[in-house]
C-alpha cells in the first residue's frame, strides 16, 4: 500500500469555494437582503456568526420575497452539508435545481450537489450534475457564479484521478481576475492537481504563500489543507521534523474549524509523518484522533494511514495482539480504499460515454431531421437532389454505423478495466476470484485435484521507502510477468492487492503445486534489478493449498493457503509452506 494519503478538495470547495453576494431584489426586503448579505459573506469563514444568522433568517421569514426565500434554502442546504449531513443538504439542493425558475439559484445549488457527492463519493452522481451545471455557464453573467462551476468541476475532476482537468479548471479561476476568496480556493485546487502530477517540484515557499493567502481571506479551512499539503512536501524532501512542527503549530485553529473532514486528515497526516520517524507514541495518539473522524474518510487514502499507524506503532510497541486487531482493520481499510479508487475510475468512464452517447444521440436526431427536411425538397426537385439525398441517406448509416462500432469497443474497453489490474495486467481480486470457483466446480465435478498457491513479496514497503513508488510499481509488474510465465494454459493468476498475488492450478495434486510454486519463488529471486538504478533483491514467501485436504471451496481453499503463507513469513521469508499436513514435510525453504 501507497503510504501518502489522497486529500480531496471536495470538502474545502464545499465549505468555501460558493461565496457570492446574493444579488439585490426590487421587491426584496431591504432588512432580510442585508441579513442575507452578512450570511453568505461569513458561511465559510465564520461557522458560528453563519449558524447565528440563518436562526435570525429563519425567524424573519414573513418579510421575504420568493427569491429571497429561495437564497435562504440554498444556505440551509449549505449548512446541512458543512455539518456533515449531506444527505439532506443534497435533497435541499436538489429541490432547488429541479424546481427553482432562477438560473442563478439553480446554477448554486447544482454547484452545492456536486461538491456534496464528490465528499459523499456517488462520483457518478456528481459528474452528471456537473454536466448539467456546466450547461447553464454560459447564461450567468457574474464572473464569481461561473467560478461556482469551475471549482465543483475541478474539485470532482481531482476527486476520480482526472487531475489535468482539476487544475485545467482552476487555472481558468485564476485567469479570470477572482476575489481574494476565489483565489484561496482556485490556489488549493491547483495545488492538489500539482501534488498528485508531481509537478510540485519541492516549492515550498509558494506553497506556505498559498496558505497565507487564505489566512488573509478568512478562510482558515483553505488554509489548513494547503498547510497539509506543505507539510506533506516536507516530509516527501526528508524534512519531517519541519513537517510535523508546521501542522502541530496550526491543530488548534484546524480543530477550530469543526469541519470534520480537514481535522482527520490532519491528524492522519501527522500520524503518518510520526510514524516514518519512528515516534510510535505521537504516532499512535494521531491515529486515534483521526479515527474519531472516520465518518468523513470513508474509503479515503488518510484512513488507511491511521489505520496503518496504529498497526505499525503496536508493533514497534511490541503488542502483537493489538498489532493483529489493527492490522485487520488497516487491511480492510486498504481495501476498501482500492475498490473506491477503482469505483472511481469506472465512475468517471461510464459518465463520460453517457455524455459522448448523449452527444451522439442529439447529433443522429439533428441529421434525420436534416433528412426530412431534404426529403421534402426532394419531391418537388430533380434527379439530383434524389441522389443527393441517397447520398446524404448513406452518410448517416455509415455514422450509426461508426458509433456503434465505437460504442462496442467502449463496452470491451470496460470490461477489460473491470476484470485487470491496470499495473501489473492481472486479473483482479473479483475477477481471479470468479474464475477460480468455476474453475473449482469444473473440478469438482470432474474428479480433478485443484492446488492454490498464493504469495505475497517479502519486505516490499521498505523497496518503496527506499526507492520509491515508481520502483515498487516496476518490481509489481515484473514480478507477474515472471509468475505468468509460469503458468500453464488453464491455470488462473491474479493480484490479490497490494504485493499478494495468487496461482489456481486446475489438475495439480499438492507436490506439482508446490513445485510450481518453487519455480515462481526462484524466478522471482532471479529478477534483475539494475535497470531501476538501484541494487537489491526480490524475494516473496508462498502458501500452499490443495483440494484434497481442504476441498473444493474457493474461500476456504484461499484461506489455508494464507495461512501457509503467513507460516512462511514468520519462519523467515523466501520459501513455500504448504497447509497443515498435507504433505510429509511442511516447509521448503529457499534452495
């Protein structure tokens, strides 16, 4: 697992990213209009006055016009969302988007609902309303509204990976003379697009200017999720001690905020920094605050860490016991935050064909209606407006024609995505998975013995502490071009997650199995390292199952083998063990 964490900007665009000045009503209540003024200047700076204000709102109600109705539900709508309710701050958002005659006020509250999935992660959700909002772009006139969709499309673009499209949007915020405010909010989008390209090249002073620049705004959430990302920099260079000071100096005024999603992600970040410096005590304590927040990281990049810290604190501790309780939910955060990148990614890919088949929808509609058109032309004409119309006739089969095709590939292109593991090129968990039961009732029913090896690479953390990301990611994919070729034709591989990958071999009593495994264990140790600059050695410890012993259920066959595995590791790393007593002798260790 990919120890830094993912900040996602939907929550400070969220809270800070729609702050507009409620335009002037003729018909508006003067004394109302000014209230309403003061709340929107204050939502996201001033928490407690904003809370304040809408009760006074609230109370005043009878002296409203309907527009100045309508700007009260948005911010009610804002409220729910910022206290962390955003499933009714996305229902009030909705009713306002679906029933409300004023653009503006629909371009608000659809700005509102896209920020609101991406911190809920319906990113699906989300990318459509974003379509729908960024379609009424061009009917606001004030500048500070379109930054509304600017930053709910940059916010969820970063959110799915599409970090090119985050920081594309917010370069067009900073272009287009923005409000000291905006400028905060465009700075911190663009600077997490720029964390995850690797394109921050180490500037740490623009960065701490990004900070405070937000600070000067007012906007202290901005600001404490810049400083996180500085601090994440910091420590990225080596500098943790600096890193750990900056955001130990800036907790009370994050915790201040009560924004639940900037505390734990603070927290999670100075339990990893911690943690790699190896102050297991301060690392434990963040981790545990972090955790306290959970509800606003599901699924997220900071929970993982926590998770992770706590494990790895425990054992630094030496408390195997609560290293091992840690370690399940670590294992079962890890994967859930997989599966949500993944989720992510399909997300985004099945929004956009939606969109480009809508597009392609409009524009076949637009030419059978030119057909018509012509075919009405043509009753009165000649010769050669009839062919001209044959022509036209052709032209549109062969375009259906084209999109189908397009769309064909589309939908194998997702299958594909769906099935492989996009580095290594695998099957993925659910896929090996599904294979590997038909693959086991085949046999069954056969009469044919099935074996499951499973792996997991020895000490591949430390490859990426030492080395970096990008060498662990090599070291991954020629680890499974190793194991496949291996393989033999029926057989099933595939990555389990992380470093663990897993063999199913159809007609392999448990000694094949085992020699097998053997065979992929001493290719692994043989693989080259030199060509990523650096010199060590890849090792991985194996598990060994069979169907003979453990029958023919997938789970429990997986199961046996992980706990073969998780033999091989406690008795030293590069080697085969083999479940329970299988076989004469249980262990083969390294030759």
């Amino acid at each position: 697992m990919i120890p830094s964490p993912s900040l996602r900007l939907a929550s400070a665009a969220l809270c800070t990213a729609l702050v507009l000045l409620a335009p002037a009503m003729a018909t508006a209540s003067p004394a109302f209009d000014a209230m309403l003024r003061q709340a929107e200047a204050v939502r996201s700076s001033d928490p407690g006055q904003f809370d304040t204000l809408l009760g006074q709102l609230n109370a005043s109600i009878a002296s409203a016009s309907d527009r100045q109705r309508e700007q009260l539900d948005y911010l009610k709508a804002y409220q729910l969302a910022y206290g962390g309710r955003f499933d009714l701050g996305i229902e009030a958002a909705r009713k306002l988007f679906e029933e409300s005659a004023d653009v503006e006020v629909r371009f608000r509250a659809g700005a509102l609902m896209v920020n609101s999935f991406a911190v809920t992660r319906d990113f699906a959700s989300g990318l459509r309303y974003m379509n729908e909002t960024l379609a009424l772009v061009d009917q606001v006139e004030d500048p500070e509204l379109r930054h509304h969709a600017w930053s709910a499309a940059g916010t969820i673009s970063n959110h799915v990976g599409q970090y090119d499209r985050g920081k594309h949007f917010a370069e067009l915020m900073l272009g287009s003379e923005p409000s000291a405010r905006t400028r905060c909010f465009a700075e911190v989008m663009r600077l997490e697009s720029l964390y995850y390209l690797d394109e921050v090249d180490g500037k740490t002073d623009q960065v701490a200017d990004i900070a405070r620049q937000c600070s000067d705004a007012g906007e202290k959430i901005a600001a404490n999720f810049a400083r996180t990302f500085h601090a994440r920099i910091l420590a990225d260079g080596g500098q943790r001690n600096e890193a750990a000071i900056l955001l130990a100096r800036h907790l009370p005024e994050a915790e201040a905020t009560r924004y639940p999603r900037l505390i734990g992600e603070v927290h999670s970040t100075l339990a990893g920094i911690y943690l790699d410096s190896g102050d297991a005590t301060q690392a434990d304590a963040h981790a545990r605050a972090a955790i306290r927040f959970s509800a606003s990281m599901v699924n997220s990049a900071p929970l993982v860490t926590a998770y992770r810290a706590l494990y790895e604190s425990a054992l630094l501790r030496g408390d195997t016991a609560a290293a091992l309780a840690h370690h399940i939910n670590y294992a079962e955060a890890d994967k859930a935050f997989l599966d949500s990148v993944k989720a992510r990614e399909l997300a985004y890919q099945e929004v956009m064909s939606e969109t480009r088949e809508k597009n392609q929808t409009i524009e076949l509609l637009n030419r059978e209606n030119q057909v018509l058109q012509l075919r009405e032309q043509v009753s009165t004409q000649s010769r050669r407006n009839n062919q001209l119309l044959v022509a036209l006739l052709v032209v549109l089969l062969g375009t259906i024609a084209f999109w189908a095709w397009r769309t064909k590939r589309a939908q194998v292109m997702f299958r594909r995505l769906a099935e492989t593991d996009a580095l290594t090129g695998a099957a993925n968990r659910m896929h090996f998975g599904h294979r590997a039961e038909e693959a086991l009732a085949y046999c069954r029913k056969a009469g044919e013995e099935v074996g499951l090896v499973m792996f997991d690479l020895d000490e591949f953390k430390s490859i990426n502490d030492r080395f970096g990301h990008a060498t662990g990611d090599w070291v991954l994919r020629e680890v499974a071009k190793a194991c496949t070729e291996v393989c033999r034709k029926n057989d099933r591989f595939g990555r389990l997650g992380g470093e663990e990958f897993a063999f199913l071999l159809v007609g392999c009593d448990l000694p094949s199995s085992v020699a097998l495994a053997q065979a992929c264990r001493k290719r692994i140790a043989a693989i080259d390292t030199t060509p990523t600059g650096y010199v060590f050695k890849v090792t991985a410890s194996f598990g060994v199952a069979g169907t003979r012993a453990s029958g023919y259920d997938f789970l429990t066959l997986l199961s046996r083998a992980d706990d073969a595995l998780y033999q091989a590791k406690h008795a030293g790393r590069d080697r085969v063990r083999t479940h329970g007593l299988e076989m004469d002798t249980t262990e083969i260790a390294a030759t």
